[in-house]
C-alpha cells in the first residue's frame, strides 16, 4: 500500500520555504543594519551645513 499525503502538504511545505525566506532576509536586514551603525561610528560622515573650519 502506498504512503497517503494528506491535502495540506504543500501548502505546508511552500509556507515553510516562505517563512524560512522571510527569517533570512530579516536576519540580512538587520546585518546591514548593524554594520552601517558599525562604519558611521567609526567613519562619521561630515555635516554639509556645519561651517568649514579656516586654516
């Protein structure tokens, strides 16, 4: 006798590869996040409107 898959199966399966997806690309956004925070306080970046020191 064969194995009987229930209905729901792929529905299953593709929910799991969407969600798996989604937890990777919160854990990408949140890498960048923290690099981005990692270089600018590293590297600040000049404020355009701050007057220009004279030498």
């Amino acid at each position: 006798m064969g194995k009987t898959v229930p209905r729901n199966h792929y529905k299953d399966a593709i929910n799991r590869r969407l969600y798996k997806r989604l937890i990777i690309e919160e854990t990408a956004i949140h890498r960048v996040f923290c690099l981005n925070r990692t270089v600018l306080i590293l590297f600040p970046v000049p404020n355009p409107q701050s007057p220009i020191p004279s030498l």
